[in-house]
C-alpha cells in the first residue's frame, strides 16, 4: 500500500514525523500489507528555523519531493499547491492521500486527491472555531467535506462533524499531538540546552507564541498583546520565539519599543520548545497545538483568541482565552494555575491507530 503524504507547515511536521514512525513500525512487525510513505513538502514554511531542522531533529523520511510554493497571497499559495500536488499524486499513483490539520497545505492536498478520485485520510479532523474570518477554519470545513477517513482527536471533533451530516468513516482516535509530547518530552530533559543558553530558570518565566493573521496584520490586536506581555513582563521574564510573520508586522506596524521589555528570539527546535514549554510558568499563545502541550506538560495556559477550539482544556480549568486585549492578558496570567485532568487525548498510540485506520479502510 502507498500512502502519499502531504505537509508544509511546522506543526505539520511534528505531527507526521509520530505518524512515520508508527509507518516504519507497522513494516517491522510484519504486518500485511506492508507501507511505502513517499512525502510531498509543499515549501509553505521554507526558513530552516521553521522546517529543516523539525525533519532533522525528529528523523522524518526526506520528502520525495518539495515542491518550494513559498509565501503569497492565499489563493495564490494554495492553486500552487493544488497544481504541484496534483502531478504528484498522478505519477506516484498512492493508495492514499494523508493530510494532517488546517493548513493550506492541507486544504491543497484534500482538494487535489478528492478530485482524482483518491481516498484522503485527515488527521485532526472535526475541530472547529466556529470564526469563518480564520483561513484555518475554512481550510478544516472543506478538508472534513471531501476527505474518506475522518480521524478526530477528541469526542467534540466528532460531535462537530456529525452536526454537518459527517458520520462515516469518522473515528476518535486520541491526539497524535500528545504521543509526541510523550515521546519528545522525555529527549526533550536530556537533549535540550534552552534553559541554559537562554539564561532561564525553571518555573521563572512565561513563554509565549503568537502567530495568527487575526492577531499579527491587525495592528490594533497586535499592539494590545505586546502591551499585555509587557506588564507580565515587570514581573516574570518574558521569552518569546518570534514567527517570520510576527516579526514583519512588528517591524512594520512600528512596534518594536512596546515589545522592549519582551525577550524576542528566534524561532526555536521542537525539542527546545518542548523543553521551554515543561519549564515555564505560565504559556501566553495563539497556537492551537501549544494550548494542548501546556497541558501535556502540566502549565497553564493563556489563549490570545476570542475562541478555541481545544473547549476541553479552558472546561477542565488550565485555559483561559482573553484575546488580545492588555488588561484582560496580564490578568488572566496573574491568576493563571493548574486545572484537572482531561480524559480526551488518548493513551499516546493515536498515531498507531492512524496506520491501522488507513490500513482497514
Ligand atoms: C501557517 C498556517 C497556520 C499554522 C502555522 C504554523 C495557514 C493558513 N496557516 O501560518 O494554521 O498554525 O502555519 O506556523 O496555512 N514565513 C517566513 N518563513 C517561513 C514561513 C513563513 O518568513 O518559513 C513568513 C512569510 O513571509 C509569510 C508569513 O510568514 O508571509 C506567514 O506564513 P504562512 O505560511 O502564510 O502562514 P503562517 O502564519 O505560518
């Protein structure tokens, strides 16, 4: 069996590389029919810092091919995904098409296989903001419409998919998010130097992440994160790997002296951020998949959203989403603590059930 899998954005990368090792683990064992995973890179995320290193570090098959579609507009980026992926999918001829979360690049893999007639698998299907101004959210409503074998990370993902008449083929198989944060949590304490190259001290600071167009090219949610971290920042250290993205706006919107009392730094390792993550105080992101990791490695979390899709994590006490307003952000992280536990995410082998899955279907 041929499974062509499609990923171009960081979280994409962590995801995949779980699901690659259960792959090379289901061939060991024996079991019938044998895999060959061949993976198309779409070239969304291209900087080192936010690819090479991830496929490195985490031992992920080099893709067969990248197809280097870069930054652009979305329509832009995404009909050059479409057009690369599709002469892909037609030479190499897979069995399935395997896409994982809300990225354009996933959209652009769904699309292109669902067309030429070939089963997709979606991992992290079913999750949803409800906000159609996010192109994630529009990304995860059409992925879901067209894709074969629905592989949902919770209960309330499958509940979501069955309010929009998706019922077959549609499986919680736990989070494949949090098999990595087991197995990468523990590399994470022998391998990862950040603590000690940054100068931080265990439980001392707060690390944040901040990426999303509805935060970053909004100057006026942009400039009330920078000015709520800041007065976290009188009285925590605040350490803060900063995306390309967010970089730019900040340089253009002329914000570089309301983020002066932020310690900005580059984008980090996996390994490192799980390290930075286990070791914080208190987490300050937009990211959907760090909201979850907080709570893998028993942090607190602050959502700078209006909603979220990960509702189990703010019901079970250890989110709190305020958006991007300065008041509410250096609040919410004031009285942020620990919640109770969720039963949601699986036992660490969802990755292992999205092999045995495709390989049932
Ligand atoms: C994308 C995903 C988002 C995901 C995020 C993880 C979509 C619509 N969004 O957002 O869901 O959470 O990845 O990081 O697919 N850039 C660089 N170097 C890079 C990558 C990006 O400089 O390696 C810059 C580009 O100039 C680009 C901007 O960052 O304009 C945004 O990149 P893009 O891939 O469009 O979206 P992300 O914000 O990364």
């Amino acid at each position: 069996m041929k499974i062509l899998t499609v990923v171009g954005a960081r979280p994409q990368f962590v995801k995949a590389a779980m699901v690659s090792r259960a792959v090379i683990l289901h061939n060991r064992e024996g079991r019938s029919p044998g895999i060959t995973e061949e993976i198309v890179h779409t070239g969304q995320h291209y900087d080192p810092g936010m690819s090479q290193v991830f496929f490195d570090e985490m031992s992920i098959p080099e893709p067969a091919v990248n197809l280097e579609v870069g930054s652009g507009p979305h329509g832009e980026m995404t009909g050059r995904m479409l057009e690369g992926i599709e002469k892909e999918i037609l030479s190499r001829e897979p069995d399935w098409v395997l896409v994982y979360g809300d990225t354009n690049s996933t959209l652009a893999g769904a699309l292109a296989a669902a067309k030429l007639h070939v089963p997709v698998a979606h991992v992290e299907a079913g999750m949803r903001s409800f906000n159609k101004r996010m192109p994630e959210e529009i990304n995860r409503v059409l992925t879901d419409h067209v894709s074969t074998l629905l592989l949902c990370p919770t209960r309330a993902a499958v509940a979501n998919l069955a309010r929009e008449g998706i019922t077959r083929n549609v499986h919680a198989i736990g989070d494949v998010m949090y098999d990595a944060s087991l197995v990468f949590g523990e590399i994470a304490g022998k391998r990862s130097g950040a603590l000690e190259r940054l100068g931080l001290a265990a439980k001392g600071y707060a690390l944040v992440t901040c990426h999303r167009a509805e935060n970053t090219d909004d100057a006026r949610r942009l400039g009330g994160i920078l000015d709520g971290l800041s007065r976290v920042a009188a009285g925590l250290p605040v350490v803060f790997p900063v995306h390309p993205r967010t970089r730019k706006r900040i340089a253009q919107f002329g914000y570089e002296d309301r983020a002066r009392a932020i310690r900005m730094v580059e984008p980090v390792s996996f390994v490192d951020m799980v390290r930075l993550e286990q070791k914080a105080r208190v987490i300050v992101t937009d990211s959907g998949g760090v909201q979850k990791e907080a709570y893998f490695h028993g942090v607190p979390c602050v959502t700078l959203r209006d909603e979220t899709e990960w509702v189990e994590t703010v019901e079970a006490g250890w989110n709190q989403v305020v958006g991007a307003d300065a008041d509410r952000i250096a609040a919410a992280v004031a009285r942020a603590c620990p919640g109770r536990s969720i039963k949601e995410y699986g036992d660490g082998h969802a990755s292992e059930l999205v092999v045995k899955r495709i390989v049932g279907s």
